[in-house]
C-alpha cells in the first residue's frame, strides 16, 4: 500500500502529528480514511473517502475540507468574486509555479480540490457539490 | 391531518390546548453548525450575510444550533455553506439525544437505526472524530444518505454497517454507548406537515420493534454501559412500556437532563402501572419551547 500519510505531508505540508490521526485503507480505487480504532468485517464506508487511485493519486474534496485548514503548501486563497465561479466548476488564473492537486478556500472556509497547470486552476468540486442556479 | 389521534393523550399532557395549538402550526427549521469543520460564528455570520435570519440556541458548547426566523431561500440546504458541510439543517428536539448520550473521545459508539445521520454525525461533532461510531441501518436507499451526509459533514471517525439491527453478530459486549433512535410512529412529524398514519395498530407493531431492538442494544453494549433510547412519538406504549421491558431484561434508568424544557414519564397508561422509574424518563412537548416533539430514556446496563 502508498504511503498517504507521507504523501500528504510533502505534498501539503500538512504535520505528521495531524496526518497519523487518520488509518488509510484501500478498497477498490478508493482510499478511505479513518479516525475510529475498531474496523468491522463488512463496511459500506469507513470514515471519509480520501483518495481515488487512477492514474495518479486524487485527493477527494471531502478529504481537504477535513484537514485543509492544516496545509501549509500548495494552498489556493480565493477572493469572494472567485468563489462562486469555482464552486461551479469553471476554471481561473493561478499562479504559474503551483502543479497538481492543491486546497482552494478562503480566508474562513476550505472549498476543495482543485487541479493547477500552466498557470490555470481547475475545479475538481464533484458534480454533486457544484453551485447551482437556486442556491446562494 | 389525523389530529383527533392526539386526544388519547388529554390525561397525561399538561396546557392539552397549548399541545394541540402547537401541531397545527408547521415547526421552524433549525441548524447545527459543524465545529469538526468551521467556527459556529463564523458559520452563522456566513449565512446572516446572505439574508438569513437566525436565532442561536446553545443547546451545548459542541452543539452551536439556531432556528431559521427567516430565510432568502425556500430550503435552508439551498446553499454554498449547507454543501461545504458547515452545517445540518435538523431540528431542535431530534440534536438532544447526543446530548443525552454524552458521548466522550476514545469511545465506541453504536449508532442502531442511524440513516440518514443527522444523530450519527452530530455525536462525531461532539467527539470532534476522536472515537469510533458504529452506524447501523437496513435500509439500501437510507444507507446511501447516510454515507453521504457522512462524507459532507467530515465525520471521520465513523464506519457505516448495513444490516438490520436486530442482528448483532460480531458486535456483542463492544460498545461503552449505544444511541438507539428507534423506528417509531413517528406522531411528532406531523409538525414537519407530514399526515403521516396514526393508529393504535401501528402503535403496537412498533412497540413490539422497538423492545426486540432494546434486546440487541443490550448484547452490544459492554457492562455499565449506556444506551440512549428515544423516538419521536408520544405514545406511552412505544416509551415507559419499551423502558419498562428493558428494565426487566437488565437496564436501569438514569435522569435525564437536557438543555430545553420537558415534563417526565408517566407510571400509568391505560391501566398499566409501570416501574416507578420511568419518571426518568424525558418527554419533550412541541409546546414547551416551540420544537419538535421527543421522548428520551437513559438506560445503564446493569453487570450480571
């Protein structure tokens, strides 16, 4: 199995103390993360899904809302105006050094994950998750 | 609306007028803002911003709640906040009995009929994840609102078992705490404008659910462990007679006590004395403060 302890300590520069709270368990493509000490046989789900495995390693938005507010790298801010738009799903200007998945939030909440390259920021906010038209 | 239902309780309410003023009028929704991931004020700031009209009610220093006075949108979870998991739209009487359970860090917790996990993850809250929850429900399509409200609201520390919770395999004699919110007639949702089917039939069936579901919360739980009991009926027999019976397979019931009004349990019911200490028992009336209606038990295993 990866290291995703390790990998979110690189990559986000997230603490070990926080990162080894958490037991990473693969099933299928998906990595969940655990906090609870007692693991049943069967499970529909066990703890929050943290990674989905493809062609890289994913970072699920649900896991960067939990420990987001702990990232010291590869963190995004954005201002009020972006907000809307990225909860959409469109994409905005970034910072051309930033590469690969990084946290988006604001000053007070963390949106997600979104995906830099070449200097654009791509929402990766499930569909589920994405703004509509009737909320505010 | 079946409201003449109600008039079995006119001997055991107090102000029975105020009672049945208060089902006709549909209840005020309420929140529970997230402290796993934001702070309650900034949370509620948020929304005030937005055009929300919120009075906060501190039900518990975990538990930040407030009741929706007014709203720019026609649901409450018609927002950016509600997707970011920064709060659950739940009302008042359904976030007491966590409060009830006291649920503390490093414990193992069984959620029996948990979906769709407005309870499940509000004991999360409290625990701030540092603990495990075991949440059980039957119900296929519940179970996938279960884990999704799960995922939304961040709450790592609890695994999801689908199964019907009257089958305890694997999981006797593990839990320190067990909250049974049990299937019930579900009277009180009529509040919510649910005309939802009332009769003594059904009363009966579920009486006899709820006490095979209290035979289980006792294999599940440890010695001296604590089991939460509670549903969102008035009727006497789906409470003190389920409380009655778990004393006399080996409970004891404890006060309860609780950040909104209640009145306590009634001894007698239709000519049916039960144990004297079934006054412990909690019985929260939409009247009293304006909520939801709950009735609420504390039970303690006791050690063979």
């Amino acid at each position: 199995m990866r290291d995703y302890a390790k990998y979110l300590i690189e990559r986000f520069g997230i603490s070990e103390e926080i990162v080894r709270k958490f037991k990473f368990v693969e099933r299928g493509r998906s990595v969940w993360a655990f906090t609870g000490k007692i693991i049943p046989n069967k499970w529909e789900s066990l703890g929050i899904r943290a990674f989905r495995i493809g062609k890289d390693i994913k970072p699920t938005t649900d896991f960067l809302r939990l420990i987001g507010r702990y990232a010291t790298k590869n963190v995004v801010f954005l201002s009020n105006d972006e907000v809307n738009n990225f909860m959409r799903g469109e994409s905005l200007k970034c910072n051309g050094k930033l590469h690969g998945y990084v946290i988006v939030r604001t000053d007070k909440f963390i949106l997600g994950c979104g995906f830099c390259k070449d200097g654009k920021l791509i929402s990766m906010i499930p569909k589920r998750y994405r703004f509509q038209d009737t909320w505010i | 609306m079946n409201y003449e239902h109600f008039e079995r309780y006119r001997d055991i309410i107090d102000d029975f007028h105020a009672f049945m003023d208060c089902l006709k009028r549909q209840v005020k929704y309420s929140i529970r803002a997230n402290t796993i991931l934001a702070k309650p004020e900034d949370v509620f700031s948020a929304l005030e911003e937005k055009g929300f009209v919120l009075r906060k009610i501190p039900l518990h220093p975990r538990v930040p709640a407030a009741v929706i006075e007014d709203m720019p949108v026609k649901h409450p979870g018609a927002t950016m906040e509600h997707f970011l998991g920064l709060y659950y739209v739940q009302e008042l009487a359904s976030m007491l009995p966590p409060i009830a359970l006291s649920p503390k860090s490093g414990e193992i917790i069984v959620d029996m009929c948990a979906a769709p996990g407005s309870k499940t993850t509000e004991i999360a809250q409290i625990i701030q994840n540092e603990g495990t929850i075991i949440a059980i429900d039957s119900s296929a399509p519940r179970i996938k609102a279960l884990v999704s409200n799960i995922q939304r609201m961040c709450s790592s520390s609890v695994v999801v078992i689908h199964r019907d919770a009257r089958y305890t395999k694997g999981l006797e004699g593990i839990a320190d705490k067990v909250l049974l919110d049990a299937p019930c007639s579900s009277e009180s949702t009529i509040r919510k404008g649910v005309d939802v089917k009332l009769s003594e039939d059904i009363i009966r069936k579920m009486s006899a659910l709820q006490k095979s579901l209290i035979r289980a919360a006792h294999r599940i739980l440890k010695d001296d462990g604590i089991m939460v009991y509670s549903t969102c009926t008035f009727a006497p027999e789906e409470n003190e007679e389920v409380v009655d019976y778990a004393i006399n397979i080996g409970f004891e019931v404890e006060k309860v006590f609780l950040p909104l009004r209640y009145e306590n349990g009634v001894e007698e019911w239709n000519g049916k004395t039960y144990d004297s200490s079934v006054r412990n028992i909690a019985r929260v009336y939409p009247h009293l403060d304006d909520t939801g209606g709950i009735v609420i038990a504390r039970l303690r295993k006791v050690s063979d």
